[in-house]
C-alpha cells in the first residue's frame, strides 16, 4: 500500500546505511504480514489490523501479486509514512496501556502520531481519543485554556513548548478536522513565538507549514490590534457610585498605564504578550489592581474585566480567519455524533 500522510515532511527513502529496526513489542512470531515504513519493519497480524481498521481490511482482502515482496514468509506492505508515527499508532491497537485517555498523560508526538494515521486508517475509537488529548491541552473554554496553559509553562510542558511542536500540533488538528481546537493553539503561538522566528523562510519547510505560518502572522496582527483596543479595558475614570473620586481616580491612572506599558512594550526578542496573557489572574487583578479602590470602583473594575476578557476570547477565532466558538463548537457535536 502506497499514500503519505499530511502535514510532515515524507520520510526520505531508506538507504543500505540505516538499520532495519524492529520494535519487540510489534514483531511477534506468529504475524502473517510485515509492514515497512521508512527503516522500521512490523510483523503484525492481519486479523487484528483488519478488525480496527475498514482501510486496511481492504487492503489485505486483496489478493497478494505473484513476486510480491516477502520477508520470513510475510508478504510485505510498504507505508509512505515515518517510521514513528507507524510504530506509535500499532502500539496504540495492540497495547491499550500504551494509549490511554485523558487525564493520562500521554507525550505529545505520541498522540500525533495516533492522530495522523488512525484519522487516515478510520480507526475511529484512537482518532477520537487523540482528540480528547489534544482538547485537554487547548480546550474551547477561555479559564479552562487558562488554567492549562499556565499549569504547563510553570511546569514546562512539552504541549506548550517550541515552534515544530505548536506546527505539528496545528497541521494535524487541520489534517483530521478537529478545527475547534486551534483558535488556542493558533493564539498561543502567536503569543509565545517571536515575529522575526515566524517570518524565517527555513520553517517553511512544506505547502501545509507554510499556510500556518502566514496564518499566524496574519493573526499576530489582528491581536495586535485587539490589544491596542484593549489596553485600557479597565478605564481610568472612577465609577458613578465611586466614594473617593480624587483617589480613586488617581489610583486607576496609575494602574492604566502601568498596564498599557506591560501590554504594548515589545520585549528584546520580538515577542510581547497579547492582552488575554496580561489579564489573565482574577485574583491579582482583585488583591493588587483593585487594592486601593473604593468598593464601587472594585466591583465596577471586575465587572469591566469579566465583561472585556470574555470579549476578547470571543474575537480570537476571526483573528485568524476561523469560525466562530459557537461554529466550531457544532462542529465538534456533529463530528463525534458521526465519528465517537
């Protein structure tokens, strides 16, 4: 069988210098067909592939040719895909401890690998839980993101980490059409990745990479914009009720444009945090920004900041050309009504 998977380079042909590598765990002595894959040979059973996947079933419901390939009597069956992303996907058919649910961890290039292939094998129960992983670290839900996204940087999470990583994540989100998951992922990269890294041509290293980088350069703009409308989400002026006006509106002043300067300056990098990661703390916002507020004005603040921040998420997907949180949420419905 023949095809390549979308959103990674094509692994290059093997060559007589790289070793044939067999995984113990997936060459078991009584499999009647050997799949290759770059330099990575499985002897697998077809029964079992046949039995997750309709793709394959097809495939090995055809009659072998005549001087068909074999290796220990095996018919071979050759994979235009890395070696990996096979080696990952059949360990996730034939070991369930391998690829468990959330809240298991499971590492990142792992669940790519799954997604990639069970979405083009139709193998339907491993692409929806791939899914799930990928929802758990780039969820719809603006405080639920939130709440991961600080978590994985405090721990430094592979999810959140590096340029290839967020691509990857992005093409293959694409490639299997969970759409509702990359307005995060999209404004997390473009949060993270400095403008002179995105711009650099190296990283364009095929069509699918290309067309997410411009897209998150495109939305880098769009934010960038949405922060200048932002910057001063909280006002300066002291509420109706206020009970200290002069204080209170000295205090806010203050505070504005302390945070229009961490919201606008631009770090030695490039890279500068959009208004979401600026406002993201309740309780910081609470204890620090409204400290010297009068009751009314505190409550009139916090109800700006709910009111703004909520907004703001709200306008993410149409930054980078997306549907909106309320199409992409009927899609997901629609999706695992037809495929869960």
């Amino acid at each position: 069988m023949d095809g390549s998977d979308q959103g990674r380079p094509l692994p290059k042909p093997t060559s007589c210098s790289e070793p044939i590598q067999r995984p113990p765990g997936l060459w078991f002595d009584d499999g009647n067909n050997v799949i290759q894959a770059g330099n990575y040979q499985f002897r697998i059973h077809r029964s079992i592939l046949s039995a997750r996947s309709p793709i394959l079933r097809r495939v090995f419901s055809e009659p072998t040719p005549e001087g068909t390939e074999s290796i220990e009597g095996c018919p071979v069956t050759h994979l235009q895909s890395h070696g990996e992303d096979v080696k990952n996907f059949l360990m996730a058919i034939y070991d369930p401890a391998f690829f468990e649910p959330p809240p298991k961890d499971v590492p990142v290039d792992v669940v790519l690998s799954v997604a990639l292939l069970s979405h083009k094998y139709e193998v339907q129960h491993l692409r929806h839980r791939s899914i799930l992983h990928i929802e758990r670290n780039y969820p719809m839900d603006m405080d639920a993101f939130i709440f991961r996204w600080r978590g994985a940087r405090a721990g430094q999470g592979p999810w959140f980490l590096g340029l290839e990583t967020l691509l990857n994540i992005i093409v293959t989100a694409t490639y299997i059409n969970a759409l509702w998951v990359l307005p995060a992922v999209y404004y997390h990269c473009s949060n993270v990745t400095p403008s002179h890294t995105l711009r650099d041509t190296s990283s364009w290293n095929s069509s699918q990479r290309a067309i997410v980088l411009r897209n998150v350069l495109a939305g880098t703009i769009n934010l960038e914009i949405m922060d200048v409308t932002y910057d001063d989400l909280l006002g300066t002026a002291p509420c109706p009720e206020c009970l200290h006006r002069e204080k209170c509106a000295l205090d806010k002043l203050a505070r504005a444009q302390e945070g229009r300067l961490s919201i606008t300056q631009r770090k030695p990098a490039g890279r500068k945090a959009h208004t979401l990661a600026y406002w993201w703390n309740r309780k910081w916002l609470k204890e620090v920004y409204c400290k010297g507020l009068c009751t009314p004005c505190s409550s009139a603040c916090m109800s700006a900041y709910e009111s703004a921040r909520g907004d703001y998420w709200d306008r993410i997907p149409s930054a980078f050309n997306l549907p909106s949180w309320k199409e992409l949420k009927s899609l997901r419905e629609t999706d695992l009504q037809l495929n869960g």
